[in-house]
C-alpha cells in the first residue's frame, strides 16, 4: 500500500470519526429534548419530529449545524479524492 493511500485514509478515519461522534451527541440531544418536553422515556414520533424541525431551524443549533455540514461536506471532498488518487 502506497504511503499517498495511508495518509488518505488516516485523514478519513480522524474527520469520520468526528462527524459520528457530532452525530451521536446531535441524536442524543434531540432525543433528551423530546423527552424532557413530553415527560415520557420514550417519546413518540410527533415529538421527536418537532425537535428534528426545531433543530434544523433554530438559532439554538447553528453551531452543531454548521461543524455537522462542514463534516459531511469533508467527508464527500475526501471520498473523492480517495477515488481519484485510486484510479
């Protein structure tokens, strides 16, 4: 294995693991807000739709919205330039 293809995929690992980590804690936030709103453990679809919507909306989120885009976009940039440095 080249070293170009180490260092790719070396650079992959580090920006996937800080979007699934970003993702998990936005899942995990959206999760404790319908709950702490609803009172129920488990709240329902209408709930957690709501705060899917209020995430995506809000001022409150911008800054998870933004490194979580920045991420994907990265994730994308990278995924190409793996493909090409492979062809």
């Amino acid at each position: 294995m080249s070293a170009e293809r180490i260092v790719m995929l070396a650079i992959g690992a580090v920006i996937f693991t800080a979007w699934a980590a970003l993702m998990f804690r936005m899942l995990f936030l959206l999760r404790k807000r319908a709950e702490e709103e609803s009172g129920k453990p488990f709240p329902g679809p209408g709930e957690t739709m709501n705060h899917w919507g209020r995430f995506f909306r809000g001022e409150r989120d911008r800054k998870l919205r933004q490194w979580l885009t920045g991420l994907t976009m990265a994730l994308f940039v990278w995924m190409i330039g793996l493909a090409l440095l492979t062809a």
